[in-house]
C-alpha cells in the first residue's frame, strides 16, 4: 500500500523529544525519579518503516495515587476550602486566565495531536479552537447560572436563597480520540463549579497535556487540579477504592467505567458522569437524497478514522436504492486520500494504536467467513499503521462487525424491506446514542421519527452523526452514557442544588439583609454577574 515517506515539512516536526518527568500535585511540579514510560506515535519518518518516539511520560503508582487523592481532599477540605467557598466571580477568574495561557500552546498541542493520535492537521486545529470556545461558553452559561440565582424566593412562609454548590472530589479520566477536547469536556465544568480534580490524560494524547501542566499549576489553588500519568489500572483503582471520591467523569468504554464503579465501597454517594459507547447507524430511505445521503455517510463513518462514539458504524439502506448507493458509497471511498496528518486534503490517517489494523482485519477476514464481500477495491489494503476502509456488504448478525464497536476504518452495510427491520435492531442493540436518517417524505419521516426519539437520543435528519453544537444535549441511552454533557448540562451534571432558607420573620429577615449587605458569605449573594 502506498505511503508518502517524503520530507517532513519543518513546521510539523517534533524537533526534540518530550521528557515529561513531573506530575502535578498539591499546587507543585513534583519531578518523577523512577521509571519513565516512552510515548511512540505510529507516524514513521522513514523509508523502512518503524514507529517515531515523541518522549517519556512517569509510570506512577499507587504511592503517588495516593498523594494526589489527599491533595484533592485537602483542597475541598470538607467543604471548607478556598475553591469551592470562593465566589463565583473569582472561579471565573481563574478559569479565563486559564484559557488565555492555554491560547498561547496552541502550536504545539496541534502539533502533538496529529503526532500522538494521526489526527490530520485541520481537525487538530478544530480540536484546539472547539476546546477554548468550550471554556468560555462554559463560562458564560455559568455567568447565566448565577444571575438566574441572584434573589431570594418566598413560598409558604418560607424564604429562600437556591444556587448550584459542587459534589466533592472527581476522578476526571477522558479518551485518546479527543484527548483534549472531550477531556476538557469534563474537567473544565467540574473545575468552574467549585470541585476539585484527579485527571488522568488519555494513554494516547497524553504528551500534549505538556505544555499546560505550568498553567494549571499557576492559574488554581493548591490541590484543585492534580494531573497523574501512567496506567488506570494502577492509578485510578486505588484511588476509586478509598471511597474518597465523589464523581467519576470518564469518556471511554463501559467496561472500565463499570470495573472503577464496582471498586467504589459505596456507590450510592457515586455521581457519575460517563460519555461511553455507541453503534450509530444510518438509515437511508428509497426516497432518500443519494448524492446528500453518501457524502454525509462518508463523513461520519470516516472522519478520523470512524474513531469517534458519534461515527457511523453501521448502515441501513433500503433495497430499492442498495445497488446504487453501495456502488457509489464504494467508489466515494477509494477515492479518499490518505497519508501523514498534515498532508493537504487528507482524511485517512495512521491508526494510532500499534494493533488497531490486526483488529480491524479480524473484523473483516470473519465477515468474509460468514457470507459478506469487501464491496471497494482497496479494502483491506494494509500497511504497518493502517489499514484501508473495507465496506463490508451483505452483513448479518451473526458477525463481529454487527456486533463490536469497531472505532475503526470498516463500514458494514445491511439491506433492509420493511422499516421495523432496522427499529428492531436498534431496540435489542445495547447502545442508544444517535441514528442518521435520510428520507424526504414527511409522512413517513414523521411517525419514524416518534419512534426513534425513544430508541436514542438524537435524530439526525439527513446529516451524520455528531456531537456539536456544545450547547445541544450530549449524551445517551443504556451503555452509550449516563448524564448530559453539554455546556449547561454538564455544569449541572458537576454540582448540586442546595439552598439556604429561613422562616419569614423580622429578626431572620434582619440577618439576611445583614448578610447581603456586609457581604460576609460568598453564598448568600444577589451580586448580579454583568
């Protein structure tokens, strides 16, 4: 398979690589003396091909573990602590001085995305630039928040004084695909809202928390934010097992998120916060756009890789229209570019993890075993880093492909009669994220689209699936999520209602106006956030 081995242009080099022998904690950059585990990207510089190291990340354990949980509840503090008592103009604070250091690393976060994670270079910088617009819309929903808390409420004798207050501590554990972005996703809304952080980067795309390993450390109170590397295993299971910690916030697959949640000795004080699997398909109707229909489907199975929970991993074409759209599905996707991330106009990249091709394969040499055909002419085309999409038709149950969430570059189609056929299939399917449907016809489109909303939860009306806009409802239902991750959902996801209230009489009346206007608690607050 062809591979471009010319010169790296100088712009997307990593000249030097990244020692990163330090760790964050209680406020410090602790160095790290023992075992280094190296970071390879699978992007190869080089005529015979061998995997690139980028650096050396600490192999921390349970000792380390350990600092970084009593640093986080030190902080807390029970409540008590500087973080989660401070006013919310002053978290604002933080978090903006935050966001304008991270502007500064812009280059060289990019740079590693697409070296770490084979994330082409437009993507990388989307990444980057969807990242900071999450942190100050987030920041402006929760100015929102506040306003919208600013005044008192009076029922049944009663006043009343109700605000948003943090959860405690949260084990922050976010995925290699959007090591930054959907990292941040969670820590940044579980941060502004007065919680303190554990955060493990992802094993892929963890040198690029580098460069703001200095800015976490400088803009939060010590102990707000601890930053561990090495393995969950060793790091996140003794943590989980105290019972010190008061939310999991994971993005990853739902057999860790069950193995840390059956490690907490008490799950009923566990808030969980989970963005997990997800086997989004397409539904194409014989009505439907074909030329709109194949675009979009291309987009979503394929870009980056179909590496994404929102991908298309599975395709329902109706068939009055399955010879022709697999034929030109199938032409669409050969004609894909693929090469090094910062190639101009390329969507396939190297697959950052070394076995992902292996995987894939399997995925392929089993639906071939039980009756599918690879229906484009460079399917399965391998190299030592990729693997070229194979569109597998026709697929039946019976195959791994139908089965597994493949997060990988391999589109099984299924043909389908009669509508209740992929309904079917959707309601016994473990995931129920989003479904792409494709169909002009509002008569049939209508009643579709009742049923689907309570299959998933997002429909897509001819376009593919995905997670934007930040400010819609993000999230999932049965293994593909628990709780919303939106902008405003995820504030609230993060925090709690509590209030403070009093009967409705001159001497608590007296102390209340006391209160607001001597400004001795930063709870108790009308102050209006402009």
């Amino acid at each position: 398979m062809y591979f471009n081995f010319e010169k790296i242009p100088d712009q997307y080099k990593i000249k030097n690589e990244i020692v990163q022998n330090q760790f964050l904690v209680n406020g410090k950059l602790v160095t790290w003396n023992g075992d280094l585990s190296p970071v390879y990207s699978t992007i190869s510089s080089n005529k015979k091909y061998s995997p690139t190291k980028l650096g050396e990340i600490p192999s921390l354990g349970k000792k380390e573990a350990m600092l970084a949980l009593d640093s986080a509840c030190n902080a807390f503090d029970n409540g008590k602590g500087i973080w989660p008592t401070m006013k919310v103009l002053d978290r604002i604070k933080a978090m903006e001085n935050f966001v304008a250091e991270m502007k500064t690393k812009r280059d060289i976060i990019v740079k590693l995305l697409m070296w770490e994670i084979g994330k082409n270079f437009n993507d990388s910088k989307k990444e980057f630039d969807r990242t900071v617009d999450y942190i100050y819309d987030t920041i402006e929903a929760y100015k929102q928040i506040d306003r919208d808390s600013a005044k008192f409420q009076k029922n049944s004798g009663i006043n009343a004084h109700i605000r948003r207050g943090p959860l405690g501590v949260v084990l922050c554990l976010g995925p290699y695909n959007y090591p930054l972005n959907e990292t941040f996703c969670l820590l940044i809304p579980a941060l502004i809202m007065g919680n303190t952080v554990i955060f493990k980067p992802a094993k892929h795309g963890v040198l690029l928390i580098t460069p703001l390993l200095e800015a976490f450390k400088k803009h939060f109170p010590p102990g707000v934010v601890n930053i561990l590397f090495g393995r969950g295993r060793a790091l996140a299971t003794p943590i989980m097992e105290t019972g010190k910690v008061n939310v999991l916030a994971l993005i990853g697959h739902s057999s860790s998120a069950n193995a840390l949640q059956e490690s907490h000795p008490k799950k009923n004080r566990l808030r969980l916060v989970l963005g997990l699997e997800a086997k989004n398909p397409a539904i194409i109707l014989p009505d439907a756009d074909l030329d709109l229909a194949i675009k979009e489907c291309i987009n979503g199975s394929l870009s980056y890789n179909g590496q994404r929970c929102t991908a298309l991993k599975i395709i329902y074409v109706h068939e009055k229209i399955r010879d022709n759209f697999i034929k030109k599905f199938s032409k669409e996707v050969d004609d894909l570019k693929y090469g090094n991330p910062w190639e101009p106009d390329v969507m396939l990249t190297p697959l950052p993890e070394p076995n992902k091709p292996k995987y894939i394969n399997s995925l392929v040499q089993d639906a071939l075993k039980k009756g599918a055909k690879v229906m484009n002419k460079k399917g399965g085309l391998m190299c030592e880093n990729y693997i070229y999409p194979s569109v597998l038709f026709p697929v039946t149950k019976d195959m791994e492909v139908y089965k597994d969430e493949q997060f990988g570059p391999v589109i099984p189609i299924i043909s389908f009669k009669n509508i209740n056929e992929p309904l079917n299939d959707m309601a016994e399917s473990n995931y129920g994220q989003q479904v792409s449907l494709f169909g002009k016809d509002t008569k049939t489109l209508g009643p579709l689209i009742d049923t689907l909303v309570n299959l998933v939860c997002r429909v897509n009306i001819n376009s593919s699936c995905q997670r934007g806009p930040d400010i819609y409802p993000f999230t999932g239902r049965k293994d593909s999520a628990f709780s919303t991750l939106s902008v405003r959902d995820a504030l609230r996801s993060f925090s709690i209602r509590t209030f403070v209230a009093s009967k409705d009489n001159d001497d608590n009346n007296k102390i209340i106006k006391d209160l607001l206007g001597s400004k001795k608690s930063n709870f108790v607050s009308t102050d209006y956030i402009l």
